[in-house]
C-alpha cells in the first residue's frame, strides 16, 4: 500500500541500512520548521521499528506507515 499524502520536506533513505536513516532523519528535523510534515522513504525493515520509537522518544507525530514491496514509507508531523 503506498501513501499520498502532502509533505514539507522528503527523506530518501533507500539502500542505508541502520543507523544512517535515523541519523538522517535526526539532520532533516532539525533543518525543518515546527509542523512541518517530513516524509521518509526507506528500504531497511529495521526503520519499521526504528521511526516509530524515534517519534515516541522526540514527541514528533507518526502521521503514517506503510510498506510497498521493499520500500518502507512514513510521514510524520515535527514536533
């Protein structure tokens, strides 16, 4: 099931396995404006586990999940 959904900014985390997709996240959060709504496109399974807690942990909102083949998609909404 992919997403469509409006974004401020976008992550492309194909082909980097962990930690670098939450590292880059880390960088991209920080550079974007409170609310913004950031997507991540991802090919690590460990993201699914990964971007949750990351939200959780920081207080950003997960706004959305999902998976289309290899590809791990998220949009989440800065704290």
């Amino acid at each position: 099931m992919s997403l469509n959904m409006e974004f401020d900014v976008s992550l492309d985390a194909k082909g980097l396995m962990c930690p670098e997709p939450v590292m880059l996240l880390h960088e991209k959060i920080a550079d974007a404006e409170a609310g913004a709504v950031i997507r991540i496109v991802a090919t690590d399974p460990s993201t699914t586990r990964d971007i949750p807690q990351f939200c959780r942990f920081l207080g950003h909102e997960l706004l959305a999940q999902s998976e289309d083949g290899d590809t791990y998609i998220y949009f989440l909404r800065k704290s």
